[in-house]
C-alpha cells in the first residue's frame, strides 16, 4: 500500500504539514521571546486581569508554557485531520 | 514517628517498587532493551520522558534557582519546556517514522556515512556521561541530606538499585520503573507547593496563588517585589541581565533540549508515528505541572523566609533554621553584632546565606509540613535523580553496543550476542558513572553548559537538515557537525576552564555566556553544513527516497 501512494498526495500532506508548522513555530516564537523577552518590559504596564501578575513577566514564568502545551495538542489534531482527508491515517 | 523514620520507610517502599517492576518488565530481545518493543503507549510513554527528563537538579534546584534570580530564572523555564514544541514539531514524529533504535543510527543512515555516525557516537557518548556524572552525584547528595550516611555510600547505594534495573528490564524495564518514579516526584513536589500555597495565599493552586490578590490586599508576588526593592536585591520581575544573552540561552536550552539522545530515543517506543508527536505533548503537559509550580513555589518560600528571618533575632529563629544552619546550607554571620539577621542585596552588609537547594528540601519544614511530607520529598529527589540516570545509560549501552559493536566493528554479531553486550556495557556504565559520581571531576558544575551547548550544536542541526532538506549530504553534514562541536566546546572551555577569571560580560563575544554559545553553534553549523553540501554533490537517489519515506506517515 505504502509504495502505491501518489506523489501528489505526498505533496500536498507535506506542503500543508510545513504550512501549519511555520503558523505553529511563529506563535512559538511570539509567546516565548516575544513575550517572555523582546517585549515583556513594555508589557511590564499592565497586568494580567484580576492579579498581581505583571504581564511580561507572566508570559516568562507561567503562561509561554501553558501555549507550548497547547501547541503541541493544535498540531496533533490538525496532523490527524489531515492524514485522514488524505487517506494517509494508520489505523 | 519521626522524619528519619518516615525517609526509611517511603524511600524504602519506592525502591522495592522499582524493583518490582524490572522484574516484571524484563527485556527479551534486543527490541526489547532498546525500544520496549515499540509497544508503549505515548501517555505512558509521556510520562516516562517527563521522569526521564526532570533530574535531581530540575526537583531539588531549579526552585531555589528562580527564588535567586526571579525574571532572569524565566531563560530555565521557557529553554527547558519550550524544547518539547520543537521536539514534537521537528523531530518525534519523522525519528518514529525511521523507526531504529538511536540517534547516530539515524543520522549515520540519512547521510549513508559512518564517519556521520560515528562522530553522532562520541557526541552522545560525551553528552550522556557529563550528564550521568552529575545525576549520580545527586542521588549521593539526597542520601546524605536525608538518611545521614556519607554521599559515597549513598552513590554506591543507587548504582546498586539503577544497575539491577537497567540492566535487567532495559529500555522495557526503564519506562515502567520512570513511570513509577514521575508519580511518586510529582505528589512529592506538588503536596507542599500546595500547602504552601493555600497557608499564603488561600488559594491550592500555586500557579494562580502567587500572583492572585490576598483578602482584598496585593499579591504574594507583589509583596516580594516591595520586600526585594525594600531590602536592596534586585527587582524580583524585571531586569535580569542583558536582552542577547537571555535570548541566546533560552535558544540554546530548547535547541539542546530538542537535541539531547535520552529524550529523542524515549519517541522511538510508541507504536505509531501520531503517538510520536501526542506522546511528545503528553510529556510536555506532565512536566509543566512540575515547571509552572516551580516558579510559584519559588515567590511563596522566599517571601516567607524574607518575613520569618528578616531583622529578626538570631535567637528566635524557627527549628527549621537552626536544624539546617547545621548542615552548613544556611550560614549566618552577625556583622554588626546587633543579634538581628540582616538578610539585604549588599554584599557588605548582607549577613545571611541560603543554599539554593534548600527551598525544595527545606519547604516541609518551613511550611509546617507533617514530618511524612519530608521524607516524602526524599523519596521525589531520589525518583528525579534515578530516573534521568537510567535513561542517559541506557542511550551509552545502546551507543556501545548498537552503533560501534553491531554498526561498526562486528556487523555479524547474533541477537543474543549483542543483547548480551547490551547488558555488560550498561553494567560498565553504571560502575564509571558511579565512579565519576564519587569523585567528580572539576567540571560536574559545568555540565549543563557543556551537554546543552554541544547537543544544540551537534544533533540539533544535524537531525533537522535531515528530515527538511533533501539536498543536504554526507559531507555537508559532518563539516557543520564537527565545526559546530569544536566552536562551541573551545568557547565553553575557554571561559569555563582555561581563563575563567575573563568569564564575564565584558569578555564574551556579543555579550553571549558560555551557557548560550550553543545557540551560535547551532547557526555555525548549520551555516557550514549548507556551505559544503552547496559545492559538493546531492545526495545518491536512496537516500533522497528515504527522506521521502520519512517524511510520509505510511
């Protein structure tokens, strides 16, 4: 089965995977040295509602991480959805 | 009963588990030992990368760390944790899909070269040993603190129990018993984050308690930034050292944390290439419960040691201070014989000095913990450090006997004949780590640098061209590797061991510390490996298709 794919098809699932991971990796880079380091001292004036936290330093510490974790579950889903249109899921 | 009482007993039962579990899980082939035979399932398979990741410097240091350098210590929680996005994104799913059983049988493959692998070889052996050193050394520093014996009976004691089970059980063995030992540092970490939390802030959540408002008043975190400017340190969220080296270490840690063999090998045990990349998210999301909680942990035991100690008397310190005043981790010197503690930013007047290990080992206490919760965080520290150990000998045995004996230097060895060296070379590895554990070289210190630095220099590019560039070949990739290595390993041993008296900002090249060189390395390499392969030939046609392959999920 696996060496009858067409080409075509194989094109098109890596096309959209480097798609999705170029979309993935620029919120990668946003949360984390954007927001965590390029940017947090201007975000340093506000704080995150209802806290204490001021928000550059809050992407630093706590919420870059809860995006890479939310990453990683976007790109999962995606992947399947798109193995599944593509009739390339293992079952 | 007792604290001590309560150590025996919980590092005891968590040690018989272990056991328990090699013997169940022991390896039957060569699939086995180095893969589990690829039969993990990736929740399981994720929460033994978590353990196998998080070592005893993660659960007994990384704390005290960012209580130390509060915004600058952020460079440790993105670098560490941000790894895993590249990791699921770059690499898991494409090394599943290869399906061997290491890193330099990849990289020796895609470019049909065993110069390439064998250069992979040596790197993953040095980065593993460096780092094995260390976690040795550690399982030897918990012991100590705990049961009271010297830190050498305590190295030899855990050798004992990783040998039987690494070299038993293999890969199969290690998942089950790190699956064990995630749980038991995890409920160790979080039970006094969470008591702590709730005494502070009135809220169980330390992530949310730390910055959330208390009864209407400002936040824990608020009250520490008053407490650090009142007191003279540095701003507790601001500042942290200049823009290009936090930017350049949090590089080089996700790069080297992407890069490092004993986490690549862990996603070659799931079944399919999907469970590569949700088994990647599964671990990323059970070692944020440990790295959200650190930095939280971190606000609530220093405010609280800020509060208890500060320009109190000496005399009416609490028990805890006392009892660890013994051990030389908090040290107190009255220099201006008021009999008050003087605990300020300026070095001169400052007359108190906190361990930074002590904040994880110490927060039962200070918190007014049970005594179980103590001896429970023993047993976490032991699991963190064991865990991580096993793992990093696993990829020396699997290096030795997979890529050099049956890849190199006796390709006609049987099954049974490398299952066997398997066993005794793990064994050797644990004596030497052991060794090493016990009387630790200068540089066990450095080792972070070093095993971070080199892995985001040499696999990190190395896999990614593989996997996304057809056109990148043997030659380009050997250049890029080795140039990569010996860029960053000179920097690092320049300003580490040779002249680490010019080991400041001052002396760096672009501001870069010897901890962030390996982001430079990664561009090195990746620059010469696209230099050579564009005047050396592409690469033959099956190895273009095996790209092709890998790129595929079927």
């Amino acid at each position: 089965m696996s060496n009858q794919l067409d080409d075509g098809v194989r094109r098109a699932y890596w096309r959209a995977n480097l798609r999705y991971l170029a979309i993935l990796l620029a919120v990668w880079w946003l949360v984390s040295f954007g927001c965590g380091l390029v940017f947090a001292p201007w975000l340093n004036q506000w704080k995150l509602p209802g806290t204490g936290f001021k928000l550059g330093f809050w992407f630093a510490q706590q919420g870059s991480i809860f995006v890479f974790v939310a990453l990683i579950a976007v790109y999962v889903v995606l992947m399947a959805r798109l193995e599944r249109r593509l009739g390339l899921y293992e079952e | 009963m007792s604290v001590q009482v309560w150590t025996f007993v919980l590092v005891g039962a968590s040690f018989a588990l272990y056991i328990a579990l090699a013997l169940w899980a022991k390896a039957r082939s060569t699939r086995d030992f180095y893969v589990a035979d690829g039969a993990v399932h990736p929740v399981v398979n994720g929460m033994a990368t978590a353990a196998d990741w998080m070592s005893a410097a993660s659960f007994l240091s990384m704390a005290g760390m960012i209580a130390a350098l509060g915004y600058g210590g952020s460079v440790y929680l993105m670098g560490w944790t941000g790894g895993y996005v590249l990791l699921a994104l770059l690499f898991a799913p494409y090394l599943r899909r290869f399906g061997r059983f290491t890193v330099p049988a990849f990289v020796g493959d895609r470019y049909g070269s065993q110069t390439a692998r064998v250069v992979a070889v040596v790197c993953a052996l040095f980065v593993s040993f460096t780092y094995v050193a260390g976690q040795m050394r550690g399982v030897g520093i918990v012991f100590s603190r705990f049961l009271e014996v010297s830190i050498e009976t305590g190295v030899w004691i855990g050798m004992a129990i990783v040998l039987f089970y690494a070299v038993l059980g293999g890969m199969k063995g290690i998942t089950y018993t790190q699956v064990a030992q995630y749980c038991v540092l995890i409920f160790a970490y979080l039970v006094p984050a969470i008591f702590l939390a709730l005494r502070m802030s009135g809220s169980p959540l330390p992530q949310w308690g730390m910055g959330a408002p208390v009864d209407g008043e400002p936040s824990v975190l608020e009250r520490l930034d008053g407490l650090n400017r009142e007191l003279g340190f540095a701003s507790y969220t601001e500042g942290g050292g200049s823009l290009v080296d936090m930017l350049c270490v949090t590089a080089a840690l996700m790069a080297g944390t992407a890069g490092l063999p004993h986490v690549i090998v862990r996603f070659y045990t799931v079944p399919k290439v999907r469970d590569a990349r949700s088994s990647a998210g599964w671990a990323l999301l059970f070692i944020a419960l440990l790295y959200t909680t650190a930095p939280a942990l971190a606000v609530f035991a220093r405010t609280n040691l800020i509060e208890s100690v500060s320009q109190q008397p000496y005399e009416r310190m609490p028990g805890w201070f006392k009892k660890w005043e013994t051990t030389g981790l908090i040290r107190f010197e009255d220099k201006n014989g008021d009999g008050l503690v003087q605990h300020v930013g300026d070095a001169q007047l400052n007359e108190l000095h906190v361990d930074r290990d002590i904040l994880v080992l110490a927060s039962p206490e200070i918190g007014g913990l049970p005594d179980w919760v103590a001896g429970l965080v023993a047993a976490g520290g032991l699991a963190a450090a064991l865990s991580t150990a096993a793992g990093l000998l696993l990829v020396v045995s699997t290096s030795i006997s997979h890529d050099l004996l049956k890849g190199a230097l006796w390709p006609s060895i049987t099954e049974r004949g490398e299952l066997f060296f398997a066993r005794v070379s793990a064994a050797v590895a644990v004596v030497v780590a052991g060794y090493l554990g016990v009387n630790p070289p200068g540089f066990v210190a450095q080792v972070v640098a070093f095993a971070f630095g080199l892995a985001a220099s040499s696999f990190f590019p190395t896999i990614l061209l593989g996997v996304f560039s057809r056109r990148m070949n043997a030659a380009g990739a050997v250049s890029g590797m080795l140039a990569g290595l010996a860029f960053t390993a000179s920097y690092i041993v320049h300003f580490k061991f040779v002249h680490p008296e010019l080991n400041s900002a001052a002396h760096w090249w672009f501001g870069i510390s010897p901890e962030g060189i390996g982001a430079l390395g990664a561009l090195v390499n990746f620059a010469v490996a696209f230099a050579v392969a564009r005047f050396t030939p592409p690469p033959p046609a099956h190895l273009a298709s095996l790209v092709d392959r890998i790129r595929s999920p079927r």
